[in-house]
C-alpha cells in the first residue's frame, strides 16, 4: 500500500507492521507494555529494529517511549478521542479532495464492493465490518497519492480501532452500511473536490460523539477476547 513508512520489506519495517497491526486489532491494549526483547523473540529478530520500531511509533502517538524500559500502548481519554476524530476529519477529507481526479467506474466498484461486503458482514465480534471499513477508509486515502498524508491518516486509524472495537462490542454496532457511506460514494462519482471533501468530514465526524459519549460512561476499557486473537 501507498504510504508503507521508511524501511518497510525490512527488519524494522516488519517489527513496525507487527506492532501496529497488534495496537489495531486490539492484541496490545492500551496501557500494555511492550518489551523490545519479548517482540523481538516472537519475531525472530534482533532487539534492535524492535527499538526503532518502537521509536517511530512513539513518534506517530501509538506507544509512550520508557527509556531502557521499552514502551507502554498510548491510552486515550474521551477528550482525546473526540480531537483525533476532528484531525482525521480534516486529514481525511484532504485525502479525497485530491483523489477526485483518480475516482473512475473502476474505483466507484471498488468501493461499493468494500460496502457492500460491510453490509454483509453480521458478526460484530470476529472484526469483518471494521476490516472492511477500514479497507474502505484506506483505499481512499491511497488514491490521493502522497505517502506522508497516508501514514497520518494511517497511525489516527490505529489510534482509534481499538476503542471503536470495544464500542461495537458491547454495543452490539455496527451492522451493515449507513447512508452516509454510500452518499459519500456518490458524491466522489460526481467529480467535485469540495462537495467531496465536505462529505468526507461529516462522515467521519458523526462517529465521535457517540463513541466519546460511550468512553465517557465506562471507568476503564477492555478489549473483548474475540478481538485479541491473532
């Protein structure tokens, strides 16, 4: 995928893709601590591209760097879920102004084809809908070609998962696809860069209060089993 970050294919890159995909799918919870030598073991690698790994992601916000104590999953408050959702709204409706010119017959399939393997995606619990969901978030992003704008919007998505996982878990949501969905599609088939970018926004704007709400009402979060599996 476009925007893979520097020295991905390599040891570092692996170590980086392992972890992120662990904070995404809910195996390292936030506040659980990583040990470079423990993820370099599972790997099979050295400690050393574990701890530039750890290191960028500590950049990108996902984990809290501990000098020689390796480092700890970023956990959010509601506050801080409902400012990335404002950032992604923005980063987000960047990345589909400038993918208008790329959306053709071919990408509008491609994305009622994510939608539409959503809508019949029933099992909140084995994470169908949220993968497609978040193919559907990513191919977008990948059509506006700028590899720096694609990391972004890809670290907020890792930030957010987990939290959103656990609110369709215990919220028994969501099923299928909403109409804001397959109107954002239509809109990108009409070719207006604005109109596009608006009805990116709203769409991942409407999301936030609900979920900041649901953060708000429990004292702590869990990661349901079903989400922790490799």
């Amino acid at each position: 995928m476009r925007g893979d970050p520097p020295g991905f294919g390599s040891a570092q890159g692996e170590a980086y893709q392992f972890i992120l995909a662990g904070i995404r799918e809910g195996r390292f919870r936030p506040g659980d601590h990583l040990v470079a030598k423990d993820v370099a073991a599972e790997l099979r690698l050295s400690r050393m591209p574990v701890r530039e790994a750890l290191a960028r992601l500590a950049v990108e916000g996902l984990v809290i760097a501990r000098p020689n104590r390796g480092a700890v999953v970023t956990r959010l408050t509601a506050e801080d879920i409902g400012e990335l959702f404002e950032i992604r709204a923005v980063l987000e409706g960047l990345a589909v102004r400038l993918a208008v010119p790329a959306v053709d017959a071919g990408v509008v399939s491609d994305l009622n084809g994510f939608l539409d393997r959503m809508a019949h995606s029933d099992a909140v619990e084995d994470g169908a809908w949220n993968r497609h969901h978040l193919a559907f978030h990513q191919y977008l992003a990948g059509l506006s070609r700028r590899p720096t704008l694609i990391r972004q919007i890809q670290s907020l998505h890792a930030l957010i998962d987990p939290y959103l996982r656990v609110w369709f878990h215990h919220a028994d949501k969501p099923r299928g696809t909403t109409p804001p969905q397959r109107h954002l599609v239509e809109v990108l088939r009409q070719g207006d860069p604005e109109l596009a970018e608006a009805a990116m926004r709203a769409h991942v704007l409407r999301t936030a209060p609900s979920l900041v709400a649901f953060i708000k009402s429990r004292d702590g979060i869990s990661v349901p089993a079903e989400s922790r599996k490799a």
